[in-house]
C-alpha cells in the first residue's frame, strides 16, 4: 500500500505487545489512541496523535503526558470511544488504511461491538484488526489474501450473508447463504498461497489466523 496513509488506532482492550505490533506501530503514519489506549502506548513511549473519546479510562499521568492539545473529548454516549476513533481517522485525519489493535480481548460484549464495527467502516477505506492470534478483515464485495497452505481460515457473518463464493479452501463455498450462527465456514484451511472471496448482500469477516 505505498502512498496509502496508514493509521494504527490503539483500544483499550487489555492487551501485550509483542515486537511484531510495536513495528507496526513503529511504521504507520499516524497513531491514535481510542481513550485508554493511550495508557498502552505509553507502555512504549509513543505518544499518539490524538486520544479520542470520553476520556473516562485514560490515567490521568498519560494524559499529562500525551498533552491536552492532542485530547479530543468526544463526550456523547450514542458511540463507542473505538467508533469515535475510527470516524476521526477517516473523516478528520485522512486515513486510506486503518489497523486497530487491542480491540478483541477482555469483555466479550466490548469484542463483539469492536468486530461490529469492521463492516460498518468497510466501505470508507481498507480497514482490519489484529491481535494475537489472527488478522481479521471485512468484505463487503471481493477480496484476496495472501496465505500459506495449511493456513487456518474462518469467515463469520455476524448479521449473515446471502451467498458467498470462495476458491483457495479446502472447503470451498459455493454461493450459499452464510448465517449468523453457521458453522460452515469455521476452521477452514488455504490450499495454496491466496484465499479469494466473494460476496453478496451483507458483510463477512476473515479471520487469518497466525501460525502457532
């Protein structure tokens, strides 16, 4: 993605951070924090560009730190501090290509709502998140990954697809519906070096997962 502007956004999940996602942070463009995130990067010494949210989880030494010109007090409580953060990313911060960290772990409820929002923000640029133990990215259309054979894949809907088609699986899909709750795209395999995906009428979610 040369040229493409590539925000890292930092939630408040908890989180450890491993070389692989201080580089990341390391080489994006920009960092911001979604409110307590702020107190994971200064873990690392990085200040973020922007703390964006509520502001009722960052300590209030991180934010000294941060400094107040870089708080955004976005204080309405019809979003999420994670929503907030990518709506500034895009719309204020000109964001082609967002990665959000520290977003899965913890209360599953907070999990849900995080992953609830990949396909809300999928069509306003590239956007994924990753933890430790997979990347996670939505279609809402077409998509290819590079994989590696063997490589563990899972496609979930959380508010289903009407059909989907795949080619790179050991278990392909063919352009059924994929529900809520179905099991079959689960704990699929990639046959070779790219995974393909398409889809019609709702959002899917590609977990690729890391090797063990």
């Amino acid at each position: 993605m040369w040229g493409v502007k590539r925000i890292v956004i930092v939630a408040g999940a908890p989180w450890r951070w491993e070389p692989r996602f201080v580089a990341l942070v390391s080489e994006a463009d920009e960092v911001l924090a979604a409110d307590g995130g702020a107190n994971h990067l200064a873990r690392i010494g990085v200040r973020p560009a922007a703390v964006v949210g509520d502001l009722d989880s960052i300590r209030a030494s991180v934010r000294r730190w941060v400094g107040e010109e870089r708080v955004l007090h976005r204080p309405d409580q019809e979003t999420t501090d994670l929503d907030k953060t990518l709506a500034c990313a895009f719309d204020e911060r000109g964001a082609e290509a967002v990665t959000v960290l520290a977003a899965t772990g913890g209360r599953l409820d907070h999990a849900l709502a995080n992953l609830g929002l990949l396909g809300r923000y999928v069509r306003r640029g590239a956007v994924e998140l990753r933890d430790e133990l997979a990347r996670i990215v939505p279609v809402a259309g077409e998509a290819s990954f590079a994989t590696r054979p063997g490589q563990a894949v899972s496609l979930v809907s959380p508010g289903g697809c009407e059909r989907v088609w795949t080619e790179g699986l050991r278990w392909p899909l063919a352009g059924g519906r994929l529900g809520p709750a179905s099991p079959h795209g689960v704990s699929n395999r990639a046959e070779g070096d790219r995974v393909a995906v398409r889809v019609a009428g709702g959002t899917l979610l590609v977990f690729l997962f890391d090797p063990a």
